[in-house]
C-alpha cells in the first residue's frame, strides 16, 4: 500500500499497535508515512541533515508517546506531523539554524507546485484550514507560515518582509483572529 492510499483508521490501528510496543505495527507506520513527514522536516529545516535527524526523533517520540494519542488532537496523520514540525523547529532552534539563502527576495519566489507540507495539511484532513489561509491577505498569510513553519522570530519576519515589527506582529495577530473566524464558521 503506497503511503498516499494509507487511511486514517489503518493510522489509528497501527498507532494503537506501536502503544503496545509492537515493533511490525511501528516499522508498518514507518514505511507508510517516513517519506512524507521527511518532506516537511526538509522543507522545514532546509538541511538534509537536520531533517533525518528530526525525523528519527520523531518516530523515537512517536513509540515512547503513541499512547497518548486521542482523536480529540485531530487525525493520526496530522498528530505525527506535527511532532515532526516541533522537533525539526525544536532542533533548528537549538543550533541556531537560520535559513539564509534566498530570504532576502522571498517575497519575489513564486513556487506553484504542491510542497510535502501542502500534501499533508490535505491529507490530514486540513482542507479547511487550507481554504480559511487563502482568506488571508497576502502579508497575513506570509507572515503567518513563515513564523509557524519555518519558526522564524517577529524580528526576523520583518527584516524579511521589510516592514516594521510592529507591523508584522499586526498582521500575524489580525491573520490569526481572521482564522479563527473562518474556522468557527
């Protein structure tokens, strides 16, 4: 079974698996979803070195804690990848890990391919939020996923997008607020 054509319930059952420590149920769900959650730390992290290693942190954090899971934390899928989103911003902070190349024309880059990260947002059932972020206002949107998915400071946001920290802080506070909105809907 590729890992696109992976359910949420076989997540579930192989999570409830790996909380028994069942080593096949948890090299199963490494198989199913590795390729993807390294998509995001890479895209995250923007070295494939720091990637692997939050990657392998994450599955070391899945098989301690899959017990833990309860639906209410939202998919399976989406649980998993956001433990691999704080493990990669977890590693980058640690060893100051700045993404330098090609920040500074940013707002110039136009990528219209589907990243990891878009796939995933999909997949974990995140088509909502996906709709409410197009809601946004170019500089909301910006300013929210570069802070959230590439964990960069209100400093370091406004040094990029040129503007005023205040202003920055503005946009990511009203985007947050107009989210919110959305989703309440």
């Amino acid at each position: 079974m590729a890992s696109s054509d992976v359910s949420q319930d076989d997540l579930m059952r192989l999570l409830l698996s790996v909380a028994r420590q069942d080593r096949q149920a948890f090299q199963l769900l490494y198989g199913q979803i590795a390729a993807r959650m390294f998509g995001l730390c890479l895209k995250l992290a923007g070295q494939r070195e720091l990637a692997e290693e939050a990657l392998q942190e994450t599955f070391i954090q899945i098989w301690h804690h899959a017990g833990e899971y309860h639906s209410d934390r939202g998919t399976p899928l989406g649980w998993m990848m956001t433990i691999a989103r704080y493990r990669t911003l977890d590693l980058m902070r640690s060893r100051k890990v700045r993404q330098t190349a090609g920040d500074e024309h940013l707002e110039q880059v136009e990528d219209q391919r589907a990243g990891p990260l878009d796939h995933s947002l999909r997949n974990a059932g995140s088509a909502r939020l996906t709709g409410c972020l197009e809601e946004l206002s170019d500089v909301q949107r910006d300013s929210i996923l570069l802070s959230y998915y590439r964990g960069l400071t209100h400093d370091e946001l406004a040094e990029i997008l040129s503007s005023p920290i205040g202003t920055v802080k503005s946009w990511i506070r009203r985007g947050l607020m107009a989210l919110k909105r959305c989703l309440e809907r």
